[in-house]
C-alpha cells in the first residue's frame, strides 16, 4: 500500500477525495443551495453539466479511437465504443429534454445509458486481453450508431410506466455492478496503481451519482444536479484512467527506456574506449583524438610511448592477474603527475602512450621523462612481489605532416630505441624508421588492395576424426601484390589492424567465404562448415552482428555452416564479449576459440562464453611426440573440452605421429599439412574426392579402421 501511494501525487489523491468530501455539505445545506440556483439559472446549469458530460464521453471515445491504431488492444477499443454510445445517447437526450414533444423520451434514455454505462464497463474489465485488427475498429464503431438507433426505438416503444417502475431498481443494480467493479479493479493496485486509481474513483462517483438519483424524486431537485455533477466527475476520472495509460504511462516508459539506453550507451562508449584494467582512454579513444586535433592549431604537439622494461618476462614469472596488478599501479603513478593538458592512454601492446597537444617548450618534456623516471623510484607491491618499474620512453614531435598514427609510430620506434641506452628515454630521429619505411609503403598499398581485387581465399580442410569425412574448412586470406608478389598474412594483418582496414578486409572475407561454401552446395558437394577468423577491430565494430546477419541473408547460407573464431587474447572484455557472442550465437552459427593455450586470459570466459569448439595452436601440437610437457598440456586441454561438451580441432598436423596422439587423446577434428595444405576453392571442388582418399590413406596407416563414409 506505500509504494501505491507513493506513486501517486498528493494533487491526484485529493482529487479522489474531495468530490467524496463534497457530499457533507449537499446532505447538510441541500435545501440553501438549491435556494441559490432557482428559476432559469438552474435549467442553465444543469444543462452546461450536460454539454460537459457530452464533451468528456466524446473525448473518451475519440482518444480511443485514435489510441487503438498503435496497441490494438481489445479493452481500449470497447471502452472507447462504450463511451462514444453513451456520447451518442446523452446528446440524443439534451436534444430530446429541449423538445416539449419528445421530452418523455429523455427518463427512459438516461435509465438505459446507466444500465449499459454499468454493465459494459464490468464485462470490459473481466473480458481477457487480446490483440486485434484495425478493421474491428471501424466496425465496431459503425456498430454503434446501429446500437443507438436501437436504444431510442426501445425507448420509443416501451410504456413509459414501465421506466417510472425499475429507475430505482435499474440505479440500485448499477449500484451492485460498480461495487463488484471496485473490487476487481483493487486487485491491480499494486501492479497498476495510478490506473486502478482513477477508475475506482469513477466508480465511487457513480455509485454517489445512483445513490442522489434513488433520492431524488424531482429532475430539478438539487439531488438531481448534484448525480449529474458526480457523473461528470465519474467521466473525468475514466478520461484521466485512459490517457495515462494510453498516453501518459508510455511516455514515462519511453523516457525511461531513453535514459537507460543512453546509460547503456555511455557504458559502451567507456568499454570500447577505456582499457579495462587501467581505466584509461585506449588506443582506440588516442587515434580518434588524434584524427580530431592534431592539425586543428599551430602549436607543437608530441606523443610519449611508455614501456615497462622486460614486462613480458615479468608477467610470464608472476601471472597474468598480478601483472595486472603491477599494471594498475603504474597507471596510478603516471596519472598522478600528469598535468591537466597531457593525455594519457592505454594500449594493447601493454604500452602507456601520452599525448600533448601543446608543447612549450623541449625541456618541458626532458623534466616529464625526469618526474616519470623519478615516480618509479620505489618498488611496486604486488602481492608478496616487490617489483621495479623501471621505464622505456620514447618522444616525437609532430613535424606538420603525416598522421596521427605515424607519430605514435615514430614514439614506440623511439622507445623501442630507449631499451639499448642507459638514460632510457629517446628522442625519435628520421633514421630509426628505415627498418619500418617499407611497412609504411606497404600500408599505403594495403589501401588500394581491396578496391583492385588482390586479396583472395584458401582453403584448409579440416577432418572429422570420427567419420573421415572432410566436414569443415577454414578460410585462410591471401594478398597477391602486383609488384611485391605474395605477402604472408602475418605481416599485413598487423598493419591493416592498426590502419583501420580490417573492417573491410574482414566483412569481404565474410562474405566470399559464406558465398563459397554455398556455391559448393550448388555444385553438389556435401554441405561443409566454413571457419572465418575474426580480428579484434571487428570486435568493436558496432554493426557487426546486423552485418554477420546481413551477409548470411544475402548469400543464403545456413548459419549453422559458419563458424566465427577468436583468439583467447579477445576474451580480456568478457562482459563485453558476453553479450556480443550471444547475439552472435542468436543467428544460429557456431564460435570457436582459435589459437587456445597461447593467449594470457583467464580461463573463466569458457563457462561464460557461448563457445562450441576449441582450436588448440599448432605451437602444442608441434613436438607432441617429442616433448612430455607438450603432451600434457594437449591431453589436458582435450580432457577440459570434453568436460565442458565443446568440439576439439587440432591445428598444425604434419606428423603421423602426432596424428596417432591426437586419435588415441580422442580429439574430433584436425587440420594441417599431413592432409592438405590450404588450396583454392576451385582444388576443393576438382579433388574433393581426391582429399577423402588421403584421409583414408593416412588413417589406415594407423590401423584406425572404422566404418567411415567417404
């Protein structure tokens, strides 16, 4: 009951309680305040309440009329059907009461109204919710005038008598109707507490209205102007009951829903363009800002790239949890000397990046390098490890030309420069970026290698150890360059991460794989899955699941022959993840972790991911017969998918004998060069039946003989 009234305003309550209020004086001062109202100025009255009442059914019933075409809901369309017949049958009883010749018919018309007002209302509530159709609008509607009609030929017809004989009977029993209205309407409200407000105090009013009419024996009797009064409020009070839930509650909904969407938003926004365990802008947030100001003034800007020295060792020696600790705390100290203009990020490559978009003067940025050098002085506590935070800085100044992403470049090369001096810290100079000016050149070709078609697609089949059948391939991108010729993925993969290419790339691999795999369908092959690799800047593509579905749509391919890879350094995010993997999944294809064992994440995002397969890296697999701590690790990742109900591929086969490991492990697919190297669409079609004979050339060598379809 407090949290009904606390959702209800003072001003609403009152406006319950005082027409009931109002009541005390009428049964106390009747006979004064008709003295008041005498002769002509009480015909007047009386009919204004009239006209209003007219006024508030009408209004009732063209709200919801109009309110109809976007719920469709049942009760809002027979509500306003209810109130347009009873709008109907008033103004046809004001006109009546005007006519000395038809004034008998306005009794009869007034009883009638009562009686359908007080039983409608009642079957309205109790009839059950439904959907309906905009052509029940106009035909019930249309239905009501017929309805009218009907009512006044009643009235016409019947003696009059017989109306002087149930008023009181037809008032005493809308009397019982409304008192059963207020009971069912009080229980929903606490689950509707506004709505069930305003229409049990109609209610009441009409309950008061009946109970003046019984004691009114006389049409201008103050008992009689005063039922016509409580009937107008009852009307107001049904009219507020429908336009806030018509209007005024979806409107409050869409306001909340507006504001938790720009909350969620704005959550997003920090995920994407925060580093998740410094809270600092990431790399992302710097080329964006750099893109925006680095040529929006004259004065001379700078980037600083930070490295912890030797944190790869580090963290290899303390973990992944507590190098992320060390981590934090280095962020902690260079944001506590940062001055308000500097702008500090956080990078992938668990790098510190600083950018200045107003450099004084040089020196300025010799005592920043000095101040940082200085905050790392003391040993960080990382749980029981006490850890030196020595520093690698690099520094570059913005020359009026190039990009935002050469000048950080130029800052990391620095940096990078720094690990081989005593001081530490680097000014770039022009001769450090030889070693990387033909991976600059290479960028700018990247650009143009899309739009000129010389990217195409592999094919490497993957085997389904259980059967022998080649069920799935992996889409593996190539660039044939016209000058350079081909240029392994390793190198320009990188390079189109960090130019923002990627996007692109990725959506025409998508998309070319997906229409591959059904043009072998089409050529009559057995349908197979294929496997695309997606690249951590598609992760934050924001349409990247309106584009998966898209292309899927267009190409026709089934989702469940697609499957989307990551790699175990993209779970870092794992609420992120989370929700964009099961929208994902949603489509109906599957998800793989690619490269499993090789990345630094916590092994938490396989009970939260939906992942169907692991793929374990080929760095395991390669001296499986070799190495026992090799062999551990691939039996022990196989025996935790297994736990877990995924799908287990190895990557890399080259060796019968690394094959017999994986088989007797129980391993369900492999893939590597002991069956197939990667090979054009065109191989997959022309010796698809050549491959099977591979396979069943390379398992009877194992003496695996099963009866397997080929």
């Amino acid at each position: 009951m407090e949290r009904w009234f606390n959702q209800i305003e003072k001003k609403e309550i009152w406006y319950m309680v005082l027409p009931l209020l109002l009541v005390i004086p009428l049964l106390s001062f009747s006979n004064q305040i008709y003295g008041v109202f005498q002769g002509g100025m009480y015909q007047d009255l009386k009919l204004v309440i009239q006209v209003l009442i007219i006024v508030f059914t009408m209004a009732i019933a063209i709200q919801s009329y109009l309110v109809f075409s976007h719920l469709l809901s049942n009760q809002t369309l027979y509500i306003g059907n209810m109130f347009f017949i009873i709008a109907l049958l008033e103004l046809v009883s004001l006109f009546f009461s005007q006519s000395s010749e038809w004034s008998f018919l306005d009794e009869p018309l007034h009883i009638l109204m009562r009686l359908y007002l007080s039983i409608g209302f009642l079957l309205i509530i109790l009839y059950p919710k439904k959907r309906l159709t905009m052509n029940h609008r106009i035909l019930t509607y249309g239905s009501s005038v017929l309805f009218v009609l009907g009512t006044v030929f009643l009235a016409y017809i019947l003696p009059k008598h017989w109306f002087d004989y149930i008023d009181n009977m037809v008032h005493l029993f809308a009397i019982i109707l409304q008192i059963i209205t207020i009971v069912i309407v009080s229980k929903y409200v606490k689950k509707l507490p506004k709505r069930s407000m305003w229409l049990i105090s109609a209610a009441i009013s009409l309950i008061v209205s009946d109970v003046f009419f019984i004691v009114s024996q006389d049409q201008n009797a103050i008992w009689d102007f005063s039922a016509l009064i409580y009937q107008f409020l009852a009307f107001y009070f049904f009219l507020k009951a429908i336009y806030y839930t018509s209007v005024e509650k979806p409107f409050q909904q869409l306001l909340k829903i507006k504001k938790d969407l720009e909350q969620s938003q704005q959550e997003l926004r920090f995920q994407a363009y925060h580093d998740d365990i410094t809270l600092l802008p990431n790399e992302h947030l710097l080329l964006k800002t750099l893109k925006e100001n680095l040529h929006d003034n004259k004065a001379q800007k700078a980037i600083i790239a930070i490295e912890i020295d030797r944190f790869a060792a580090i963290r290899s020696s303390i973990g992944i949890s507590n190098s992320n600790k060390m981590m934090k705390l280095v962020a902690e100290r260079i944001q506590a000397i940062v001055p308000p203009h500097y702008f500090a990020t956080k990078l992938r490559e668990e790098q510190f990046v600083i950018y200045i978009n107003h450099v004084k003067t040089i020196e300025e940025l010799l005592q920043f390098c000095l101040n940082l050098k200085s905050a790392m002085t003391d040993p960080l506590q990382v749980q029981l490890f006490s850890l030196n935070g020595n520093l690698n800085i690099g520094i570059a100044l913005y020359e009026d030309k190039g990009t935002g992403e050469e000048l950080l470049m130029h800052a990391q090369l620095a940096m990078q420069e720094a690990r081989q001096i005593p001081q530490r810290f680097l000014f770039y100079k022009p001769y450090m970026s030889k070693g990387i000016a033909d991976r600059i050149l290479l960028e700018q070709d990247l650009h143009n290698a899309l739009a000129n078609n010389e990217f195409y697609l592999d094919y490497q089949p993957q085997v389904n150890l259980k059967t022998g059948t080649i069920e799935s391939v992996e889409a593996l991108v190539r660039w044939r360059h016209p000058t350079r010729g081909f240029v392994p993925p390793d190198v320009f993969i990188p390079i189109a991460e960090e130019c923002g290419l990627i996007i692109p790339l990725g959506k025409w691999i998508l998309e070319t794989a997906c229409t591959q795999a059904k043009t072998w369908e089409k050529q009559g092959l057995p349908p197979m899955k294929v496997a695309v690799n997606l690249s951590l800047g598609q992760l934050f593509q924001q349409d990247l699941v309106e584009m998966v579905q898209e292309i899927l749509q267009r190409t026709k391919l089934d989702p469940k022959f697609l499957q989307l890879e990551i790699t175990e350094s993209m779970t870092m995010n794992i609420d992120q993840m989370t929700q964009l993997l099961h929208e994902l999944k949603a489509l109906g294809i599957q998800i793989a972790v690619d490269d499993f064992g090789t990345g630094y994440s916590s092994l938490s995002y396989l009970k939260e991911f939906p992942i169907d397969c692991l793929k374990i890296d080929r760095t395991f697999v390669r001296n499986v017969p070799h190495n026992p701590n090799d062999e551990a690790l691939v039996s022990m990742i196989i025996s935790m998918a297994k736990h877990l109900r995924l799908k287990v591929v190895a990557e890399g086969i080259e060796e019968v004998e690394q094959l017999s490991f994986l088989i007797d492990g129980g391993c369900d697919y492999i893939q590597g060069y002991l069956f197939s190297k990667p090979v054009s669409p065109q191989q997959i079609t022309e010796t698809y039946k050549d491959l099977h004979h591979r396979v069943d050339e390379v398992l009877t060598q194992l003496q695996y003989i099963d009866d397997y379809i080929i």
